[in-house]
C-alpha cells in the first residue's frame, strides 16, 4: 500500500541494480501512486523486477527516461489516466517494454487518455496495452522485438484489461524483426508485429 503522492516530480536520477542472468526476482526501481506526477530524464539500469512503475493515478508523464535490462516490464501504468510517455529508450526488459493495462476491480470512472509516443525499444517485449480506452501509439521505434511489437486487447482471463478498448489509434510506428526466443518462455508462444 502506498500513500498517494501530489505533484510529485522525480528528475535526472540514476538507480542502478544488480539483475542476473538467471532472473532472480526482486524490489521494484520507483514504484509511484498519486496525482500530478512526472518521471524525467532518469534512468534505471539492472532492476530485478520492473524499472518504473505507476499505479491508479492520474496526470502523469514519464519523458526522455532510459531504462535499461529490467527483468520485468521497462514501464509498467497501471490503472493510469491522462498519461503521455514520450522519448524515452528501454532496451533490454524480459517482460513488457511499455504496458499500459486497466485493472478490472478499479472504481468507475474507466481509466483513459494515454500516450505512447516516440520512444526507441530494443530486444524486449514491445507495447502492450490491455483494456485501452483513448489510446494513442505513434511515432515509436522497435527492433529486435521478443514475441510482439505492439499488443491491445482486452484480456476478460485475467485481473487486468478487462474492460473492451475504445478509441484506440495505432500509427507511424516502425517495427522490425520480431522473433521468438531460443529458451522455453511462456510470454514468446507466439509473434506478432502489430496485434489488435
């Protein structure tokens, strides 16, 4: 549980961690909840779980940030509205490079109004975006792609993205090489570059 932070702005950081190749699991780098809050020009290397995190808050802005080799998602918003992500490199996240999911027990009203926007992601898994309601990905940069380059649905399976996606505009994004993993992982079942 966290006590919800406003106007909260987090600015030229660096956390550094100490993730292995065997992907031992552990805290997460900045996990955040509120409103009015900002992430910028930071950059979080090595995590052992998720580089950046936020969760059911609104107003929020994750720019020009690199995250780099996270052994869960690069930035991970949950549950998040009016949010613009935007110029920021992940490389290297064995889950989501970017996800961006509606949790299906959050109070009314649907969380909505988010933006991807030119970003460079490399040799992760892309976007992925669950439950999306007026969603913009554009303008981003993907290579070397594990699995998907970019993913919305509404996932009614499990306890994020339940909700049916509405407004959703996916355009002018470049995506190349997407590929399956050589080692058994359930998240690389399948490829897709752009799945809607």
């Amino acid at each position: 549980t966290f006590m919800p932070l406003s106007d909260f702005h987090l600015r030229e950081l660096t956390v550094r961690g100490r993730a292995d190749t065997l992907h031992s699991r552990g805290a997460q780098m900045v996990a955040l909840v509120g409103s009015n809050i900002s992430v910028t020009d930071c950059e979080f290397q090595y995590s052992r779980a998720f580089g950046i995190v936020i969760r059911a808050s609104d107003q929020v802005t994750v720019r020009g940030c690199r995250v780099l080799r996270s052994i869960g998602d690069g930035i991970a918003l949950w549950d998040v509205a009016n949010a613009i992500v935007t110029d920021n490199i992940v490389i290297g996240s064995n889950d989501d490079a970017i996800s961006a999911h509606s949790d299906n027990s959050a109070p009314s009203p649907v969380r909505s109004g988010l933006v991807i926007a030119n970003n460079l992601i490399a040799e992760s898994q892309g976007i992925k975006v669950l439950g999306a309601k007026v969603c913009s990905i554009t303008g981003n940069v993907l290579r070397r792609m594990m699995g998907y380059g970019i993913f919305v649905a509404a996932d009614t399976n499990a306890s994020q993205g339940g909700t049916p996606v509405v407004a959703v505009k996916v355009a002018n994004n470049i995506i190349t090489d997407v590929f399956r993993r050589s080692e058994p992982n359930y998240r690389n079942l399948e490829q897709y570059y752009i799945r809607i």
